[in-house]
C-alpha cells in the first residue's frame, strides 16, 4: 500500500508540474556572472582597462526575459572613469545565437537603443539594447547567445568586449535556491 501512495504522489506531482514547466520562461544568465548570484540578478562585470589605461568598468545583464517574445533585451551600465567621453560603438555590436537545433545565427542589427549612447567622464549611465530574433525563432528556443560589443574613446582607443549567456538548468537554479541565493 505504502509503495502505491508514492507511486501516486509521483504521477500526481508529474501531472501537476509538468503544465507548469511548459510554460516557464528559460532563464539565460551571464556565463561570467558570480555563481552562487540569483539569475534575476545576475550580471558579467568587467573593467575597461588597455594597455595601462583605466577607461572604467561595465556591467551587462538579460532585461525582462520572455520564453515566447523574439526581443533580446540587454542592459549596459558604464561607469567612465576617464576624462574623456566613452561611446558604445553600435555599428560593431552584434548578437550571435546558438539554437537547440545547433545553428549559429549572427544578428548585426540593433532593433532599438535605450539610453545614452555617448558616457560623460566621471559619470555612470545605463542603456539598453533591444535585438529581434528571426521569424522562426523565440527567446524559448535557444541554448545560448553573446553580445559582442564595444566602446570607443575620444582619442580612438577602442575595447571590445564578449558577453556569453547559457540557459540555466533547473539543477543550478535549485542549487542556487538551496543556498539561499
């Protein structure tokens, strides 16, 4: 009897959850974010440093998910510690995506720019980049993407940067929720 009320906890659990895991909206977080971060919060940091010359630090972040939108939307902070005005360089940022069925997509266009473009010395500024996925393709059926970016000085000087993204897995998020993160 006891082997049949689990049994029936289990289907029940199954049929229960599964609807539930359906719907849920895959959670991509940056790969270089601090692990033990909830995905939600989750950012990749990097300090703008070249060649001895500190321009600053930025952080990127996945902006208000949505399993079934085509719409990848990603944060940018900078914080310009130079003395010169930093530009995004828009024209050289591009998204590439990896999707479940294992085909690499390189998206060159930016369907929107929220925020500054141009960051003044001294000071800290978000912007968002908004990037539509091809006709085919939601934010649900990809494994993974990267946002190849870059930003600009006054002079000339030039970094790039690469911010990769993996789907979560459930393993990790539990994990994470364990730890109390």
């Amino acid at each position: 009897m006891t082997g049949l009320r689990t049994g029936g906890v289990a289907i029940l659990a199954l049929l229960v959850g599964a609807p539930l895991l359906a719907g849920c909206t895959p959670t991509f977080r940056p790969l270089e974010a601090n692990w033990a971060t909830r995905s939600e919060l989750a950012t990749a940091d990097y300090s703008l440093t070249e060649q001895d010359r500190n321009f600053g630090a930025a952080q990127v972040w996945l902006a208000e998910p949505d399993a079934g939108s085509r719409r990848v939307r990603l944060g940018l902070r900078l914080r310009n510690e130079g003395t010169s005005p930093l530009r995004i360089d828009l024209e050289d940022t591009e998204l590439e995506v990896r999707t479940e069925d294992g085909r690499l997509l390189v998206i060159p266009e930016i369907e929107a720019f929220l925020g500054e473009q141009v960051f003044a010395p001294q000071r800290t500024s978000r912007s968002e980049l908004v990037f539509v996925l091809p006709e085919d393709l939601t934010l649900g059926d990809l494994v993974g993407f990267e946002l190849v970016w870059a930003v600009v000085a006054e002079d000339g000087a030039r970094l790039t940067r690469s911010t990769p993204f993996g789907r979560e897995t459930w393993r990790e998020a539990r994990a994470r929720s364990y730890y109390g993160r």
